[in-house]
C-alpha cells in the first residue's frame, strides 16, 4: 500500500500516480493543519491517518479528504471528521475556517 508523506509540493499528475492503487481517480488524504503536511494514500482514510501520527502529528491536527486530481477538487469529508469533541459531528468539516486552512495547505502542496 502506497501512503506518501507530502511536506514538499508534488504535482497533480504525482498525486494522481498515487490514487491508481485503490480509488483510480480519487486519492484519501490527511492534512495536519499545524505541522502543514498531508498523507495521501491508502484504502481509507485511516490509512493515512495512522502514518502521519507515526510522522509526529497529533490527532486533533488532522482531517481527512478527498482529492480528484483530474478535476483539482477537494471534498472534506471521512469518518475521521466525525468529533464532537471538536464541535464536528459529521463526516464532513463543518467549520469554514478549518476547511480554508486545510485547503491552503493541500494547494501548496499538491500544484
């Protein structure tokens, strides 16, 4: 399985190669909006979950997403969204302000 660590920008077409392993044109993605890195790949998103906090990243840092390079859209949704704790309680970043930061970080690095 394919999970990659991006602290440096790659190219849509790189994340692409990556997607062709499970999803074709689609890849799940984290981002660790403090530390401003992203995993991309895997089946699920805790996949990618799992290899960021091995990376240093803290749970409460990290969001998961789709990304369809073809198209260069991003949807913010995975189980891992779901936290109460963190006033999310679905599938999908509900706070506009975390999806802009997440967003922020995926354009820098997936170009």
């Amino acid at each position: 399985m394919i999970i990659r660590i991006i602290d440096t920008p790659i190219t849509r077409a790189e994340a692409k190669e990556i997607a062709q392993e499970f999803y074709v044109d689609m890849v799940k993605g984290v981002v660790d909006v403090e530390q401003e890195i992203l995993a991309l790949g895997g089946e699920w998103h805790m996949d990618a979950n799992i290899k960021l906090i091995e990376h240093g990243s803290l749970q409460r840092n990290i969001w998961g997403f789709n990304f369809y390079p073809d198209e260069n859209r991003i949807l913010y949704t995975s189980l891992i969204n779901i936290r109460p704790s963190q006033h999310n309680r679905k599938i999908e970043v509900q706070d506009p302000e975390l999806r802009r930061r997440m967003e922020d970080v995926i354009r820098k690095l997936v170009i």
